[in-house]
C-alpha cells in the first residue's frame, strides 16, 4: 500500500479506518453535514442521505484492503478492495474534498454489475422459495 | 485536478493523455508486454489481452476529464470523467504500477451496469427493428 500523510488523506484514512472497522458512527464524525457525494446511482446531497447510502455496504463488508492512498492538503484518493456477504472482490475508488478536518465531496466509483446480479438471484431464490 | 509529477504519475499521465485523445497505438507504448490488468471482469494477462479490452472503449470516447492524479516514484492513481458512446458520466479510476517507464500493472475500477443495460437496450432495439 502506498500512503504520504496529508492533511486531506489524514482525514480521509481516518474515515476509512473507521467504517471499514464497523464502526460507521466513527467514520460519519469525518462527514460534513452538507456533503456532496457524487455515487454510481447519482448524487447525494447532506450527511443522511450518505449514511444512508453508505451503511448499509459498510454493514456488508466481510474484508477491506486499502490498495493505495494518495493525496495533498484538499484531496485525497483511496482506492481499496472489500469482499461483503453478496460480492466477493469488490474494489472502490474514492476522491475525497477536505475542509475543516471533514469530507465535503466524495467521488465514488465501484461496480454495481455484481451486486445487481446479487440481488437479482437472491429475489430468484426468494421467489422460488416461496417464502 | 490535483497534479503533482512523480515517476510513475508521468507515465499514467501520457498513457491517459494518448488514449482520451483518441491515440491508443500511442497509448499502448506505455504498457509493459507483460502487464497485467485487474477490471472488472477479470485479470488480464499481456499487452494483447490489455488492448482488446481498452481499446475498444477509448474507441467509444466522446469526452473526458481528468478528476485526480496523485501518485509516487512506482504508483499512481488517476480518477477521470468520461462520456461514451452508449453510456454518458462513466467515470473510471486506475492504480497503475510503473516499472521501466512502462506500466506493467493496472487495477481499473468503473461501473459496468450502465453498460449493460445499453447493450441490452441495443440488443432489444435491434430485434424489434429485425435487422
């Protein structure tokens, strides 16, 4: 893993230390209020809404490793492997805006593909089921 | 876009720049014989296996933006936009290894299930037009 100490990725390891950690209440103290985060489903405006979107993955997540870790003093890009209960070997990538020790932007990138797929097989089975 | 040259981010940097600018016999003489390329459907072992899978895509390329570059003397990492043509805001990120001024590995991480479902449309369109 690569890492250099900077004021954004300070922070932005710190978030993610602490939902990869299961401690998502932890990992919100680096989420402003009024963040925006720009996700593969669309945006997201306001710390709710990112909690939302957000903790339910982090509640998945079986196994993280962060990959690599760059930044400067206003932005910071992680990117990270993580199994979860549905997808085995789904890999994110974060570009992260600090401002007053918080994370106001986020960029994220991963692959719903796999996780659609998921889902869909777990309705299938669902469906057959009965249940 | 955060910029800071270092080895590595160099080479990134000049592949990135010949394959957005639609120049991808250039690009590819930054990739290693012997690269290997996790995306998101799987390793990718070789410059040929790496060419039938990017190639294609930079073929499709309506227009991108670098969002991120960081990196150091043996890594970086680069977050971009782009638009294709059957998908628009497909935004991509790479952690590429550099070795030799070539990139010898490249982890690649964007969202297929746009993707997908332009191809299902297309495939669906095709059908109902008989052709």
């Amino acid at each position: 893993m690569n890492e250099q100490s900077t004021a954004a990725m300070d922070v932005a390891l710190a978030y993610h230390r602490a939902w990869t950690s299961h401690d998502f209440d932890r990992a919100m103290t680096y989420i402003a209020e009024d963040i925006v985060c720009q996700a593969p489903a669309g945006r997201l405006a306001g710390a709710d809404a990112f909690r939302g979107f957000m903790g339910p993955f982090a509640q998945m997540l079986t196994r993280s490793n962060l990959v690599a870790a760059f930044g400067d003093d206003e932005k910071a890009v992680l990117m990270y492997d993580t199994d979860t209960v549905p997808v085995q070997d789904a890999p994110g990538a974060e570009c992260l805006t600090v401002a007053g020790g918080k994370i106001t932007h986020m960029r994220i990138i991963f692959d719903r593909l796999p996780f659609e797929a998921a889902r869909r097989a777990a309705s299938t089975g669902e469906a057959a089921g009965g249940e």
